[in-house]
C-alpha cells in the first residue's frame, strides 16, 4: 500500500543540507538513489534535484521505519521525516558527507520499475537509450547541471536586456516562410484546405515590423525551425537569442551583446569584457584560414606561394600554398605525419608538405625540388626555430575568386593546435567579424544568392553596383564568434522599400513574386521605417560552450536525435485518417 502526500510539507532539498543544519528535524522528499541493507541498520541515498544525503534507519530505535525501509528499491519516490545528525566519520565525497539524516518515519509515496541505467554521471547506456528515457536520464547530475545552467543564463540575459530598454515580445510560430536559406516546416491549415502555415526560421521579418511599429527595442527567447538535414550539432528546433533596435549604430548593437554575453558568462565564473575584438572577413580568412578563427591560440598561416613558383610544374601544384608552424612537431613520428597528411587531404588539400627543422639542420621531402638552399629561406620566411615542423599545403580553387587554400590551412592548424595542446581551455575569446560580401555565388541555382538574407543592409558606397556588379557590394552584416564557434549573426538592415525591392530584383524575383511573398513586409516598409538593425544568437551553443558540453543535445531538455526525431514521444509518427480527412491531405508515394 503505497502512503498518501497528505498534509506533509518538505523542509529543506537533500542536497543542501550542511553541517550547520545538525540537530534539527527535518522532511525530505525525494528518489532512493541507493540502498544498503546492514541487518539492524538500513541505509538509504536519497536525491532530490540539489543533491543526495544518507538517511538511517535503525531497528531499534525506529522498528516501523526500518520495517518499511526494506520494501525499499531504486528509483522509489519517498517522503522521510527524521532528526539530521553529525556522522562520526563524514564522507568527503559528498557535500552533504558531514551529516546524516536518522529517519523516525517513513512514506512510501511510490514505485519504480528497475530502470534501464544507473542514474550516475558514468552512465554507460547509449545516447539512443538515454534521450528514450529522458525523464530518468535528467535525473542524473551533469544533466539536471546543464538546464539549471541554461535557466540561470536565460534569466541573466532577461536582466540584462530589461536594464538595457528592451521589450520581450512574442511573435507567431504559426507564420509564413521567412527566408533563412533552410527549408520550412509546413503546418497545413484545416480551415483552409490547401493552405499551410510555415513554422519561423526566425522572427526576422516580425521583428523588423516591430521596428516599424515603434517599439524601439525588441528581444525574445525563441524557438525556430529549419528542415535541414541534420548535420552532427544542428537540431530542427533551436532556441535563439533575437533582438533588433531602432536607430543604432553598429556599436550599439554590440554594445548590447556584450553586455548580455558578459552577463551569460559570469553564470560559470568566467570574465568576459567588452568591447570584443574586431576582424575583418578577409582578414580572419587570411589570418586563420576561418570566418569563426579560434583565437585561443596564435600559429596564424603565412602565405608561401612564392618559395613554389620555380616547382610548380614538377610538384603539380595548384592554387596558393599556405604553410603553418607548428612548435615543438619536428619530433613527429612517421605516424603522426601520416594522420596529419590524411587530416589536410580531407580538408581538401592536393598536397601538403613538412619541413622538420632540428638542430641537427632542416630535413624534408621537398628537399630534391627545393635544395637546401630553398628550404633555408622557407624556413626563415615562416620563422620556425628548431624543434618545429613547417607544415604547408595547396589545394586548387573551388568557388572563383576564392582562396581554397586558406580554408584548408585553417583546419590544419585547428587539427595541430588540438594535437599540440596549444589551446588555452581557460581562455574565453569573443570576435565580432565584419567586411562580409553581400552575395555569394550559388552553383547550384547559377545565381547569385544572399550571403545571409535579404533584409542584410548594404555599404550605402556600393549601392550603385548592386545591379551592375553584385559580388563587389559589401554587407552591413557581422558574426559573433567564441573559441572558434559562431555564435549568431546579425546586420544593420535595409530600411528603404525602394532599396529593399531593388534587393530582391538583384536577387532574380520578380516584382510579382516579391509581391506575393513579402507583399505585407514591403508594404510596412513604406510607412515611415526607422533605420535598424539587430542580431540573433543560438542560444543552445552559448549554453554549450558554457556549460563544456560537446554536443547542443546536453543542454536542451528534450532534443531530437540526428535524424530529426524524438525517440521519447516517437514523433514524427503517422496519424490518424480522420485527422489526414479533416486537412483534406491525403498521404501517396512508396512509404505508404
Ligand atoms: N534572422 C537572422 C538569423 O536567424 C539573424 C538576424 O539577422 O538578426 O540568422
């Protein structure tokens, strides 16, 4: 027979008694972590969401409680009254070690099946069974850590955006398509058979109508959604930080973020200090080989196309070469240069090259093509001292204009600074990267497509040149980058409908397709629209990164799997005729 809550109030959580509690009485509600059955004396581990203590029963002195005690299993839900005393031997490892809780009474409030792990942070069962029984695995510490920590920063940020003038508005998830470059979750309409809903890619275009609307300053804790195909740490629905501001300079905007970033931050103890650095995009290309460079660590690329020019031909080269010193990597073995070349051919890479320089003197394959008089004046150009590996590699250009080679020196150096430990993990390195080209090339669609989206405001200089020459026109766009993560983008935007519809015409619709996807928006444009701008931020990678988790997965409550579904509820799941009836959607093709 299982005992009723009845009248009984919980006094404190588990987890956070403390020494200073002793010789008190105490009701703690809670999950039988553990229990040890010693004959005349039972002991129980018993979690609540703060922690664990160790409750005693004790048949002498409570018969009925230990009697009770002994039904007990894992996972068990109970309610224990009794008296917290100091342990004669405290137990270290707990924080709660110094006390014990003597039970007086028990209340079995619940059972439990056997779960199918251990509730432990060394949990061996496999991510598929853990996001199955989600409920068991946020019972677990480092979990229940990661959504404590995602509620304290999402608080912070609440805070800080209040203080700063911001509005928290809502705005539909029951939308049109907003143009993210992902394709949109369609929500089919009953009442208007035919019709469908599209589910937000972001607020993008709400929250510029804000704008419009005069509320000044805008900001949500959002929910979007993109129909990608998933790639390791993307999930379908994703939470952003989004806001926008009437009248801002660039710097206001970042302003704002960094105050909010600097806010996030000291959740877990770490100093981050506005104003964040600045990068050019060119500039990070060439640097760092990457539009989100790490800069935990320096070994930037040096360009050594030159010092190939005279053995091109025999080596075969293609495109630039870009070479990368790594300290300490002329002890490699023949191994590790191997997993290294084979690392810089899956970046993309036609060749890659080292040059060992030991004290001995300068070794490398290259000597027969460059002599050692050639591998001298690389070595010094780059300004490797002995003891490092030169590394450099070339690789063909993919998209015209652009330097494929910068991008694979750049993995090059990620891989060497991971292997070399070169990475400060305690360092906590903000960018803001701007100068983006407006457009980019599409070789699929032989057009040229926003680099962002089409609301990106343009560099006012370049405007002529967005019909005559659209790859020179410079966005108003910039990325917020963190340890080498981006962490969102955002941009100054255009606020001129004749500008907004020249836009869209360079981006190949027609004024009747304009019309008819963003009629609404390009009609508001024409009502007084106050410059603006804004940025959106994902907030379960903040969260992440925060909280040292690898994967976005650990810090959502209820993720989805890489193929786009929640193995606890089993959705996406097929659904009833009459409800397919009702939305006048009938299911064909080979699934059915
Ligand atoms: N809507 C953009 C995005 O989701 C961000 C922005 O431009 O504010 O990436």
């Amino acid at each position: 027979m299982l005992d009723t809550l009845g009248d009984l109030k919980r006094t404190q959580y588990c987890g956070s008694l403390r020494a200073s509690d002793a010789d008190t009485d105490v009701v703690l509600m809670g999950w039988v972590h553990r229990r040890r059955d010693l004959g005349q004396l039972i002991f129980i581990d018993l979690r609540d969401r703060a922690g664990i203590v160790q409750v005693v029963f004790n048949k002498e002195q409570h018969p009925e409680a230990h009697a009770k005690a002994e039904e007990l299993r894992s996972e068990f839900v109970v309610a224990v009254e009794g008296h917290l005393l100091r342990r004669g031997k405290s137990n270290p490892d707990l924080p709660t070690g110094e006390i014990e809780v003597l039970a007086t009474r028990l209340h079995i409030l619940n059972n439990s099946k056997t779960p199918p792990f251990q509730i432990e942070d060394e949990v061996t069962a496999s991510e598929e069974t853990r996001l199955r029984y989600r409920y068991l695995d946020l019972r677990r510490p480092r979990p229940r850590r990661n959504i404590e920590l995602r509620h304290r920063v999402i608080f912070e940020i609440r805070m800080a955006l209040d203080e700063l003038g911001f509005f928290e508005i809502e705005t539909p998830m029951l939308t049109r398509s907003t143009p993210e470059g992902a394709r949109d979750y369609l929500v089919p309409s009953r009442v208007h058979h035919g019709q469908f809903y599209a589910l937000p890619q972001s607020p993008q275009i709400f929250k510029q109508i804000l704008m419009i609307s005069g509320m000044d300053r805008y900001f949500q804790i959002v929910r979007c959604f993109r129909d990608e195909d998933l790639r390791a740490d993307r999930q379908p629905e994703f939470t952003q930080l989004d806001l926008e501001m009437s009248f801002p300079r660039q710097r206001d905007i970042f302003e704002a973020i960094e105050r909010v970033m600097e806010r996030a931050c000291a959740v877990v103890g770490v100093q981050a200090k506005g104003p964040f650095r600045h990068l050019d995009y060119k500039e990070a290309l060439r640097r760092y080989g990457s539009d989100k460079p790490d800069l935990r660590f320096g070994m930037e690329l040096q360009e050594v196309t030159a010092f190939f020019e005279t053995v091109r031909e025999t080596l075969r080269l293609e495109g630039n070469v870009q070479a990368v010193v790594a300290p300490g990597a002329a002890a490699w073995s023949r191994k590790q240069l191997d997993e290294l070349a084979e690392v810089a051919k899956l970046a993309g890479a036609r060749s890659v090259y080292t040059v060992k320089i030991t004290a001995e003197g300068i070794t490398s394959p290259l000597e027969k093509n460059l002599g050692a008089d050639g591998l001298k004046k690389l070595t010094e150009a780059v300004g490797a001292k002995a003891g490092d590996l030169i590394v450099a590699a070339a690789a063909k250009e993919q998209i015209a204009h652009s330097d494929t080679s910068l991008g694979v020196a750049g993995q090059i150096r990620l891989y060497l600074g991971d292997k070399l430990n070169l990475i400060d993990r305690n360092k906590w390195e903000f960018l803001w990267i701007t100068g983006f080209a407006l457009f980019e090339w599409s070789e699929n669609e032989k057009r040229w497509v926003s680099a962002q989206h089409p609301f990106t405001g343009i560099v006012e200089e370049d405007l002529d040149k967005l019909e005559t020459a659209p790859w020179e026109c410079r966005s108003k766009g910039y990325d917020l980058v963190l340890n080498g993560v981006e962490l969102g983008s955002g941009s100054i935007r255009i606020h001129r409908p004749d500008v907004q519809a020249r836009m869209f015409k360079a981006l190949g619709l027609s004024d009747e397709q304009a019309k008819q996807r963003f009629g609404f928006f390009l009609d508001a444009l024409t009502y007084g629209t106050p410059p603006h701008g804004g940025i959106a931020l994902g907030l379960d990678r903040t969260v992440g990164l925060l909280a040292g988790e690898k994967s976005i997965r650990e810090v959502i409550a209820f993720p989805k799997t890489t193929a786009a579904q929640d193995l606890m509820a089993e959705s996406p799941s097929e659904v009833d005729t009459s409800q397919l009836d009702d939305l006048g959607i009938a299911i064909t093709g080979d699934d059915k």
